[in-house]
C-alpha cells in the first residue's frame, strides 16, 4: 500500500485550493511579479510517443470489462501518477504567490454529441494520487455519462448560461470584481469546483476531431498551470539497425505550462517520467507505492 501524506492544517497565507510554499528559491518568489500573467509565462512543448504497447493493454483491459477505455483514460492517470511523484507540477499561481495544491483537479471539454452543432460542456473529476488506472476509468465515465445525460441543465453549463444574460459592459465590470476577489482567495470554493479555468490540469482530445494537436493557451483567469493536448493516431515506417522496415503508431502532444511553478529541470523530469509511465501502462493497475509529498 502507498505511503499516506500527512495531513496538514490551514495556516495564514494559505488558500482553500493550496497551501502556500515557503522554502522556495527567493527568484521563484519574485517571478510571478516579473511574469504577471499565464499566457506571458507559458512555456510550450511538443513530443510523441509510440502506442503499441499501449495499444495492446487497453484491448486487455477491454476485454476485462473496461469497455470503452481509451488513449484519454491512459493520458489521465498517467498524470495523476505523474503528479503523485513530481507533486511540483501541481502547484499554482494565485495572488502572485505559488501554492500546492490540495487536490488533483482534471479538467476537460466534451461533446453532448459528436455533431458540429452540439452542445459543448466542461466537466472535472477530482483525483486522488493514489489513484490507478480502475479508478479513472470510473470517475470519467460517470462524469461524461451524467454531464449528456443532463442535457442543458448541469452546474457548469447554468453557470455559464447566467453570466450569458448579463450585459456585455456590465459583464466586463463583473468579470473585473471576479478577478479581484480570485486574486484575493475570496471566490467561494463551490465556484471554483465548477470553474474549468480553476484546476490542475486541462486536457484536450484533437483525435476525436482528426488534427494534429494544437498549442493551447492557458487562460488568465484562474489558476490551470498545465495544458495537454493530443492528436489523432499516425503510422510512420521507420528503419531498423538490420536494415528492415517496420510500421509503427504514434500519438503526438503538446504541452503549455506556467513555467512559474517549477524550475526547467524539474519540468523536464516531470515530462520524461510521463512519457515513460505512458510507455509502460501496467504499472497503473496498482496505486504508487509510494506518494511524494511536495515541499514547504
């Protein structure tokens, strides 16, 4: 069994979504003065990765009975892995200061249905890091499941549709208070459950569209420091050392993130580590033996 983490209470300074780190570097303090906002903060890169091996797992687990799983289940809990050992690249930036989140939020855009003209809602599941690959799939899929069931009538989806009917020029003045009080910590925390710019983590499906992945801004409203977004499967031919030919599949994705929360080598050591648990997805059927907690 994993190592539980220790429980900590609520000090001054820190956030209902985090707590506040202390011990960093005096230059990562002052960064988010110097880089004030998430779209001049963002750093973007792209990478792709063979799915074979993949490929071959979700068809196992499938005919386990996890049907419908698919590539976005996978990309998910191998972050929230990711997470339980690199717990840095789950902080956020938040009235300036850097924090660590409390939980692991994923958010993500779906379809009501696969039509040009359907609905699109957001929806978040809330992860533990413990989490394995069984415990993703439940959570998605009753979340996609009661968001089209729905219809028009979720929390987000009557949010948004009451920020709709306000007036544009009064709209600009609430969307000012919203940003003083979020600056503040004083949005209320059911409003930031429901709000898609307030989370750990956005994902994006190009796939299911049939495009290459695109460059995803992060927003500057709210909090989200990490955008992934991938593209459809593609076979390459590629030339082995004994000089045959061998076909392969691979998915391409991109990644945007606020640099601000965690020096390059450790994003970097984030990144590696994803694209090899990805590589290697039978070590999510079982929880981490192992939860690092993040810094002070």
């Amino acid at each position: 069994m994993p190592k539980e983490t220790k429980k900590r209470k609520r000090r001054l300074g820190d956030r209902k979504e985090g707590r506040k780190i202390r011990s960093l570097h005096p230059l990562n303090n002052v960064s988010s003065y110097i880089m004030r906002d998430r779209v001049g903060s963002t750093n973007y890169f792209r990478d792709s990765v063979e799915i074979s091996r993949v490929e071959r797992y979700i068809s196992k687990k499938r005919k386990e009975g996890l049907k419908g799983l698919g590539i976005l289940h996978i990309l998910i809990a191998t972050y929230v892995r990711t997470v339980s050992q690199l717990p840095g690249i789950n902080r956020f930036i938040g009235g300036q200061k850097i924090y660590a989140r409390n939980n692991i939020e994923i958010c993500m855009a779906i379809k009501k249905e696969m039509k040009l003209d359907a609905m699109e809602t957001i929806i978040k599941i809330e992860c533990e890091p413990t989490d394995t690959i069984y415990d993703i799939y439940r959570k998605l899929n009753e979340q996609i499941e009661t968001n089209r069931a729905e219809g028009d009538i979720s929390s987000f989806d009557s949010t948004a549709r009451f920020f709709y009917y306000i007036p544009g020029l009064f709209l600009k003045f609430v969307m000012m208070v919203l940003r003083f009080m979020d600056y503040f910590d004083l949005i209320p925390r059911s409003l930031t459950k429901l709000s898609p710019f307030h989370g750990s983590f956005f994902i994006t499906s190009m796939g299911s569209l049939g495009i290459p992945p695109i460059f995803h801004h992060l927003y500057d409203f709210g909090n989200v420091p990490l955008f992934l977004s991938y593209g459809a499967k593609r076979k390459a031919y590629e030339l082995t050392r004994d000089g045959t030919v061998v076909e392969r599949k691979y998915i391409d994705y991109t990644v945007s993130a606020d640099e601000r929360i965690c020096d390059g080598h450790y994003f970097a050591t984030a990144l590696k580590y994803f694209k090899d648990c990805f590589k290697n997805p039978e070590i999510l059927d079982n929880p981490p033996e192992v939860v690092v907690e993040d810094i002070d």
